[in-house]
C-alpha cells in the first residue's frame, strides 16, 4: 500500500472523524464517547504536529498531539494519539505516523511525549515501543467503558534525546 503522511487539514476531519469513531467503537483504544466536533478538536490539540496518512483521496489514519497540562512548567510533554483505520492496519501507517510526529515535536521543543493506552491494546503498545516508547507503569482499573466494564491503562512515555531539558515558562533550562 503506498501513502504518505501529511500535515492534516481542516478538510480532511471527516475522514478522521470517521477514524476516531471506528477506534471508539473497538472499545480499546480510547475512553473517549463521542467524536467531539472540529472547533472543539481543534482547540484541544496543538497546531504543530498533526499529521495524516494519505492515500489517494483517503485518509488511512491520523496522529496528533494534546497538551499534558496548561501550566508552563509542562509546556515540552505532550499526549499522543494514534488511530489507523482498520482497513490500513499492518501497513506500517501507524509507524510512519508516529515517527513524524515524535519527528516534529523535537522541532517544537517537545521533550517527552506520553500516552495512556488501555492495557488490552497490545498493537497499540507495540507500535508505541517501536518508535522509542518505554512502559512507566499501570494505573488499575482507572477507565469505565459505558458497558460498565473497567479497564486498566499503561503509561508510555518517550523522552526525547535531542532536546535539551524543560523550559520554564517560556526559557531553556539548562541542565
């Protein structure tokens, strides 16, 4: 399958959308309920380091990243996400797509990257150890499906070699 991976752009949310509900609906990729609507992605993700993987007309999966927090000593750890259709799946799109974004992060100064995925999602923390991923942890029985059902997230966190520490409300530490 050839594709490649681009900046996303507001004309293809329909396609993500559809991704992001298709991941929902697994029950294993996210806790999330809803696909929120495109003004509320947006502002919730950062405008830097969205990408798609596209093939033809067709997206095929889609990565971007969410601030960890709002406070500035955080401003360098991000939260990734991943979603491949499933129709893409071990094509390697889920690994291009998170190279570039672990790619253009470092170029935004982002030091540690982070993700939270339910612990059933093994493809999910493969692909993550794959492109530099370390487990930190687990929180147990942390998330409710709306079947009721509990699930316990791992902590994945990838700390960037190329840049050089946190910055403090806008100015580099140095360590």
């Amino acid at each position: 399958m050839s594709f490649t991976i681009e900046e996303m752009k507001p004309s293809d949310w329909p396609q993500v959308a559809a991704i992001y509900l298709a991941g929902i609906k697994t029950g294993l990729a996210t806790f999330q309920r809803d696909v929120p609507s495109w003004e509320k992605w947006d502002r919730d993700h950062f405008d830097t380091c969205r990408f798609v993987a596209r093939s033809g007309d067709t997206i095929l999966g889609w990565a971007a990243l969410t601030p960890a927090s709002d406070r500035c000593a955080y401003a360098g750890v991000a939260e990734v996400s991943v979603y491949v259709s499933a129709a893409a799946k071990g094509q390697g799109v889920g690994t291009s797509l998170l190279t570039a974004l672990v790619q253009q992060s470092e170029e935004n100064s982002i030091w540690t990257l982070q993700a939270g995925i339910i612990k059933e999602n093994a493809a999910s923390r493969e692909l993550h150890k794959k492109c530099g991923f370390r487990e930190i942890g687990m929180r147990e029985r942390i998330g409710q499906m709306p079947d009721g059902q509990w699930h316990d997230v791992v902590l994945m966190e990838r700390r960037s070699k190329l840049v050089g520490g946190p910055l403090l409300c806008g100015k580099e530490r140095v360590l």
